[in-house]
C-alpha cells in the first residue's frame, strides 16, 4: 500500500518510493492534524444516550485528534458516556452539559466530570485516567467551594462560629457579650445565655438529640458558686467525672468498692456486705448468674491457688480446673440426667487417679436396652495385637501393656463390626477420621469372656475326644 495509518493518531506514513507526486500535500495534512493534537480545540455537540469519537484512516479533520475538547449538547443519558478510543492521547475535556459527563474507553470505568467543570485526561491505551492526582501547592484565584470540599471563604474572622448551609458557604456565628453559649432552637443554632448559677440553686439542662455527637461541656469551677444541677438526656458518653454518680443514674453510689460490695438491683443506694456471701435455696430456686445472661456462656474466674490455680465456672454447666494455664474439664454436664457426668476431655486427660476401691460401673437392667448376647468373641479376640510401649511425654520411661487404637480399627473392619456402635473404640471428632483415637479397655471384657467360654466348650469336646480314645 501507498500509505499506512497504523498508530494512534491515524496519521498517513508514506510508503517508501510512493506517492511521488502528492507526498507533499500528505505531509501538509498530517502537519495540520498534529498540530491539532498539540493544541486543537473542538467543540462536540452530542445527543441521545452515547457519542462514540470514532478514528478513520485518512488525513482530514476528525474530532478525536484534537487536544481539547468542548462538550455540548442535549442528551438524555446520566452520567453521559463518551467514548473515546483506545490509543495514547492526552486529552482537556469541558462538560457542558445539563449533567455529568463520564469519558471512557467503551467497556471500561472512565472518568466522571461533573457539570460545568473541566479535567485534565489521558488515555494509556487501556481506559481514561485523571492526568493531575497529586499538587505539592496550590494557589486559587478564589476561595474553594463548599461542594469542593471548602468553606467559601478567604479568611475567618477571629472568635466566629461556621454554621452549615448545605452547599452554600457557612453561617459565620459571633457572640455578642461574654459568657454566651452555643443553643439549639430545634432547627437553627444561635448565641445565647443561659440562667446564672451563681449563689442561690439554679438548674442549667443540655439536651443532646440521638443524633448528635461531640456535645462538650465545661465548667470553670472558679466562675461557680452555690449548688445546682446539669440535666443530660439522649445519649451521653461521658469521658471522665469527678465525683459520684448515683446508682439511679447509672452509677454505683460511691467512689470507691470494697471487694465485698454488692450493688443491689431493686434499691437505688450501694449495698454492702462484711460477712461470707451465701445464696439462700430456701427462698426459692436461687441461682447465681455471671455474664451477660442465664444464657450466655460467659464464666468467672477465681484464683484459689497463687496465680497457677484456678476454678472456672461456666453458665453452660461446666466446672474446670486450670494449673499453669492448662485447662482440664473435670466435671461437664452438670446435673444431666440423661447423659450422667464428664471427666476430663479429648484434649484435656488426667494421667492417674488414686481410687480405694474399684470404680462403680452402673449396669441395672432397667437402666438399658436392646440387649442381646455378644457377637464376638474368640475370633475376634485372636485377631488383636497386644503391644507394649512407651507413652510420649511421659517423665517414667516405663513400658505399658495394651492395644493400639489403630490396629483395634482395622480388626473391626476385617470383622465387618460395625465402628459407629462399637462403643469401646472411640474418635475425638465423629466427624473427623483422622482426629485421636482412643479405647474404653473394660469394653473388651464381655468379648474375652464369650472367647474363654468358646475355648471352655473346645476343652470339653477335645477331653471327650480323649477320653474315647483312652478306652480303646
């Protein structure tokens, strides 16, 4: 081809040894479209939802070439897109429109400029970015606009108050006499006296609306004599207070509590006692709450032994024993008829306990059900592995006799004995099969017994055997 219009700008690049006659006049045209990308100015009337500045390949005048452009027209669109193409190009853009005006790459997020205003705007290629973001100074012919962030103002005069008025510039405030404070009307602010509360009891109330936020007050105490009262309601948040402040108001009635105090929640005085505190049960069914609620599971600690030692008491029936912060829960399930009592837990094990006499397993038959004979027992017993071990972080270095859980598990699989009802074989997590396993050892009594009891009827058929052969 004679010309080639491959970059951003669609200006014609001659072929080498082409164009003899007219590269002249093509050199001209593109001269005059640079020169409109350096400094072009175009104003663009726009209509409908869209206007798309649209490149072609060729040297005449197009709208997208020039550097500024000027925005006008009526559209129906908000914020109105105008899209530009995805080149490098530096553009100014003045919107003059009734509404925003949004410049992008088609597709791309953009930059908005609102009515009336102009940016600075270049195109990397991809989308439309903001050119300035960062002004180590600025100086302005005019004050900045509340809408831009500003107060309209040049300079405030000393002692004035600004006074908000939406997008106008802001009230400026004064006092007329020493003394005033700032009063709420209800729906505007002004400078005001309040009742004097020197000599005599005078009152002085503040109210502070649900949405108000900051309100301060200050008194000098060497400007106040006499006695009074400040009335606050709505939603105070106090930084600090001197003196006390009654229990009816949200305070204990005191400056200080001794660690035998109770404040009581009917009576609006501070209520103390010097004695052991007691809950009496024969005045109803009395209980004693910590925490938020009877149902929330907040618990109290008390130190009984140094600062190693403590008994937790949960609200979710739980009773813990901690010693050098290692928790253990000795007692779970408080009064649980159904499930009995808990000791210990999968994360929390007691390596000995010291017994006089044998534990007391219930077995009442009243107290079970689906009973039936045992379906294991020598073949299942002959299957086991006992092992001998070492137990990891134990200071004895003994060996210790019994079976490894893991083994026990794939006995029972080989045996097609259901894991999720056997009970001696156990996980920490039912959901988890990879979680710690463990056993319940007297769980493997009934099954030994029904062994002895298959190996007593082999005993007696093979002395029979005997016997008969004796005779012969």
């Amino acid at each position: 081809m004679a010309q080639d219009f491959n970059n951003d700008l669609k200006i014609s690049i001659i072929t080498e040894g082409s164009e003899s006659n007219a590269w002249g006049g093509i050199t001209n045209n593109n001269l005059l479209q640079i020169s409109k990308a350096i400094g072009g100015f175009k104003t663009v009337t726009v209509s409908g939802t869209s206007h798309t500045l649209t490149p072609a390949d060729n040297t005449s005048d197009q709208d997208f070439r020039n550097l500024v452009l000027d925005i006008e027209g009526s559209v129906s669109a908000t914020p109105y897109p105008l899209n530009v193409p995805a080149i490098d190009k530096m553009y100014i853009v003045k919107n003059r429109l009734d509404r925003d005006l949004k410049v992008l790459v088609s597709g791309q997020s953009g930059v908005i400029i609102p009515t009336n205003q102009t940016a600075i705007l270049y195109i990397d290629g991809t989308d439309v970015r903001d050119a300035i973001t960062y002004l180590s100074s600025l100086n302005l012919g005019s004050a900045l606009t509340v809408k831009n962030g500003g107060t309209g103002y040049s300079a405030l005069t000393t002692g004035r108050v600004l006074i908000g008025n939406a997008t106008s510039s802001p009230t400026l405030l004064a006092g007329s006499s020493a003394g005033q404070v700032l009063k709420w009307s209800g729906t505007a602010w002004s400078a005001g006296s309040v009742s004097s509360v020197s000599g005599g009891s005078a009152s002085i109330s503040l109210t502070a609306g649900s949405s108000v936020d900051g309100l301060s007050i200050e008194l000098d105490p060497s400007t106040i004599t006499g006695t009074g009262t400040i009335g606050l309601t709505g939603n105070i948040n106090v930084d600090s207070v001197t003196g006390t402040l009654p229990v009816l108001n949200g305070g204990t009635g005191s400056d200080s509590l001794n660690n035998a105090g109770i404040i009581n929640n009917v009576n609006t005085s501070l209520q103390t006692v010097v004695s052991n505190f007691q809950i009496n049960p024969a005045a109803g069914n009395a209980k004693l709450f910590f925490g938020e609620s009877s149902s929330n599971p907040e618990f109290i600690k008390h130190t009984v032994v140094g600062s190693s030692g403590q008994i937790e008491v949960f609200t979710n029936n739980t009773l813990r024993f901690a010693v050098a912060d290692v928790a253990v829960s000795f007692l779970t399930s408080i009064g649980a008829a159904a499930s009995g009592l808990i000791i210990g837990s999968t994360g929390g094990r007691f390596n000995d306990i010291f017994l006089v006499n044998s534990p007391n397993v219930s077995s009442d038959k009243r107290l079970k059900n689906n009973i039936q004979d045992t379906d294991i027992g020598l073949d299942f017993i002959n299957a086991l592995k006992p092992k001998k071990f070492k137990i990891n972080n134990q200071e004895d270095n003994k060996f210790h006799y019994g079976l490894i859980a893991q083994e026990v598990e794939a006995v029972l699989d080989e045996k097609n004995v259901d894991k999720k009802t056997f009970s001696p074989w156990l996980l920490a997590d039912s959901e988890d099969p990879n979680s710690d396993q463990s056993l319940r050892y007297e769980g493997f009594i009934s099954p030994m017994m029904k062994a002895i009891q298959e190996l007593s009827e082999k005993v007696i058929t093979l002395e029979a055997k005997v016997k008969e052969l004796e005779a012969k």
